[in-house]
C-alpha cells in the first residue's frame, strides 16, 4: 500500500519534502484518518492567494488556511500551509524545526475539521495543535522552535505570553 502524500511542496525548500519522505504524513493520517481525502498545499508566503482571509502578518513564520466546500465531507477540503522562507531562515530553523512546524499547522487542521475554527480559545488551539506535534514525534524540535521565536522578540508580548505558555507545557524531558 503506497503511503499517503498528504503534503504538496510548492515551494523549493526541499526540507519540506522530507514531512512525506520521513513518514510525518503517514503518523498524521493515523492521528486523524480524515487527512487521507485531501492533501496539504505548502506556499510561500508572498505566493499565497489567501493573505487576507488568513490575516496574514509579515511575523508569521507559518500559518495555514482551510477551506471547506460541504460540511463533514473532508474530501471537499482546501488546505495551505503558508510559510515565510524569509523569516525561517532569519530565525535560523533547522529543517527539524520547520517539519514540527508543519506538524503544528497539520494540528490546527485537524482542530479545525475535528471540533470547529471557534470551538477554542487561541491559545488552547494552539496547546492542541502543539499535542499534534508532539504526537507525530517531533517535540524537541517543537521546542526548539518555539524557544527560538520567543527569544527573536519579533512578537507581541501577548504572543510571547503565548509561546512561554506553549514552552511550559511541551517542556522534553532529558529522557526522549
């Protein structure tokens, strides 16, 4: 049985690929079955047709857009990654920590499509994109990341209220 490619680079940051190669997309699927109807479309961010429907902001590293034709129907799902090449290399993301990135975005859709956009405050989307993450393996480097956007200050201080959040919770233990 072929593995499932549920993530489509459009970009030329071949570190993306690796989210399929390495089997993140398989660990995704089995998290949330539903993923196998659609696949994952990673943009740039100046390439994205979506910016203002995402509120876009020249800070985000990544984000995602999700659009649904008919409800309960994941076949009828639009998905983007979009991530900022500018600022991943400004932060200085090892191809590790831009996979947990697309592992967190991977999170927020299955948020979306499993309880709704508004069924949770921000940051408890956030806690449960970062579970995702976590669950397909990749919470060092998710804490690395979000370590290294916190320590950048190239956010509000309500994101990095968020992030040191984030941080406490996903804490590895000397042990993985």
């Amino acid at each position: 049985m072929d593995r499932h490619q549920l993530i489509i680079n459009k970009t030329d940051i071949k570190s993306f690929d690796a989210f399929n190669n390495e089997g993140y997309s398989a660990r995704a699927v089995l998290l949330y079955p539903p993923l196998s109807k659609f696949k994952i479309n990673i943009v740039e961010h100046s390439k994205t047709k979506y910016s203002k429907e995402i509120d876009l902001k020249e800070n985000d590293a990544f984000t995602y857009y999700l659009y649904q034709k008919t409800d309960n129907d994941a076949s009828s799902v639009y998905a983007e990654i979009v991530v900022n090449n500018e600022l991943c290399n400004e932060l200085c993301l090892t191809e590790q920590e831009q996979l947990a990135a697309i592992a967190h975005e991977v999170g927020h859709i299955i948020v979306y499509l499993r309880i709704g956009k508004d069924s949770l405050s921000v940051s408890m989307e956030e806690l449960e994109s970062d579970l995702y993450a976590c669950k397909m393996g990749l919470q060092k480097p998710l804490y690395s990341l979000l370590q290294k956007m916190y320590d950048s200050h190239l956010y509000s201080e309500g994101q990095e209220t968020l992030f040191h959040k984030r941080l406490s919770y996903i804490k590895p233990t000397d042990t993985m």
